[in-house]
C-alpha cells in the first residue's frame, strides 16, 4: 500500500532550519522532529541561497528578478524561433513550382 506523502508548512521548515542554527546536527534535529536528515538539510540549503524567499510552495521555484527576466527570454526566443520554422515550411510548401498552389 502506497504511504502518503507529508507535506510541511513554511513555519516548520522555519523552525528546523533555526534549530539547525544553534548548532545541532541535522541528525539530532531530524530525529526529534520524525523527518529524514536529508530534509533538513535541503531547507537550510534552500534558506542559505533565497533568505525570504525561500520555501515558496507547491513546487515553485525561487527565482531572482534576473533569473525570472532571463527565463521569460529564453521562453519568448524559443517561441520566435519555432515559428520561424513554422514560416519557413510554408514558403517552402507554396514556392514548388508544381502549380499546385499557384494560380499559373
């Protein structure tokens, strides 16, 4: 039978990544709180690198103003260039000099 996967809250990871702080070992803190030690030491990887940022939920990732501009970019240049391609099929498709698609 398949376990339910646990979700935790924001003040939870919060409150393990403190306790993190003071000095114990994730072991020790991953013990007490009945999670496994490599959570804990995910969050306080997490709360390193985006401060308030962090723990954002539902899979969303942390971005940076910059990070979030240049994903935005990548998006509108990988959109430009397929349809360039879609473009390029069709004058390749209309130019054949089959007479197929020309009113000659």
């Amino acid at each position: 039978m398949k376990q339910e996967r646990r979700h935790f809250d924001k003040e939870f990871k919060m409150m393990a990544v403190n306790l993190c702080l003071t000095g114990k070992s994730t072991k020790d803190i991953a013990m007490e709180l009945g999670i496994r030690p490599e959570l804990v030491r995910r969050w306080k990887r997490e709360h390193e690198s985006y401060r308030e940022g962090s723990f954002s939920g539902h899979g969303n990732a942390n971005l940076t103003n910059e990070q979030k501009e240049i994903a935005k970019l990548k998006k509108e240049l990988r959109d430009a260039r397929e349809e360039r391609d879609i473009l390029k099929k069709a004058v390749s498709i209309f130019s054949r000099n089959d007479g197929k698609y020309s009113n000659s």
